[in-house]
C-alpha cells in the first residue's frame, strides 16, 4: 500500500469529508503530525531516516517507533503523546493508541495487534501474544497473553 493512501486513511479518521476548512485544521492537528512522521517511519527503510524521523517524534510527541514496525490503513492516535511501538509490533487496520501506551519486547517476541482493536490509555502489551480483531484494552491494563477477538481485557482478568 502506497504511503500517500496510508495517510490519507489516517486523516479521515478525524476528517471524513474533504473541505478546506478540514484541510486547514488537519494541518494544525497534532494526532495528524504524529501519524505522519509514523508512516514515513514505516514505509521508508532507510536508517538515516528512521532515526531522525524517531527523534523529531520523541522529541515533538515523546513517540519511540522502533525500526521495522509494520502499520496498516486508518491508525488514530487520539491523544499522540508518550507511545512506545517496539521493533517487531505488527498492527492491524482502524487499530486506536491512547496516550502512554508501550507494546513492547518481551524475551525477544513483540505483540501483533489485529484489525479493529482499541488501546486505551496507559497500556502495557509486551511478548509474542494476538490482540483479536475488534478487541478492546482497557486504561492502565498490563497484557501478556493473547486476547480473544470481540473481547474487553482490564486489569485484573485472568
């Protein structure tokens, strides 16, 4: 899939509909910026690039996107502040990230995240588990298994 398309997917996400006065504020939109730089990121596989792309976001947004993420269409980032996205995560499409979330290594596997998922703010995904399509985590959740599609995962499940 072509970059210009993944960002247009992002964009209408806050913007369904194409106006100027949308165009305007998407150029103001912080959630937008971070996806941009994000997709540049992820499509570009140029380390140069990728590393100052990564310092402007930790810098901007205190975003860590690590190298070789692989992201699909439509990624919302409501609140682009404090995400940590480790090397090897893979992440579905229409898939929502709240503030302060790490997905994250553990003992060297990282987590696939499925279509449809929402991550709420404050979230710990760490190992080689699936996050199920549609499936929803909760605010400040800890996941190191896998999470049924279609499912709600808090703190405190087993």
């Amino acid at each position: 899939m072509k970059m210009f398309e993944l960002f247009k997917s992002d964009i209408e996400v806050f913007y369904p509909k194409f106006s100027i006065k949308n165009l305007i504020k998407a150029l103001v939109n912080p959630s937008i910026h971070a996806c941009f730089f994000i997709r540049i990121m992820t499509s570009n596989r140029s380390k140069v690039v990728h590393i100052l792309l990564r310092n402007i976001l930790i810098w901007k947004h205190s975003i860590d996107v690590g190298y070789g993420v692989s992201i699909g269409r439509t990624l919302h980032l409501p609140h682009p502040l404090g995400i940590v996205i480790g090397d090897g995560v893979e992440i579905g499409n229409r898939v929502s990230i709240y503030h302060n979330c790490t997905l994250g290594n553990k003992r060297g596997e990282y987590p696939n995240i499925k279509d449809g998922v929402c991550i709420y703010p404050n979230t710990t995904i760490v190992g080689g588990i699936i996050i199920g399509e549609n499936a929803i985590i909760g605010a400040n959740s800890f996941v190191d298994k896998d999470v049924k599609e279609e499912s709600c995962f808090k703190s405190g499940n087993s």
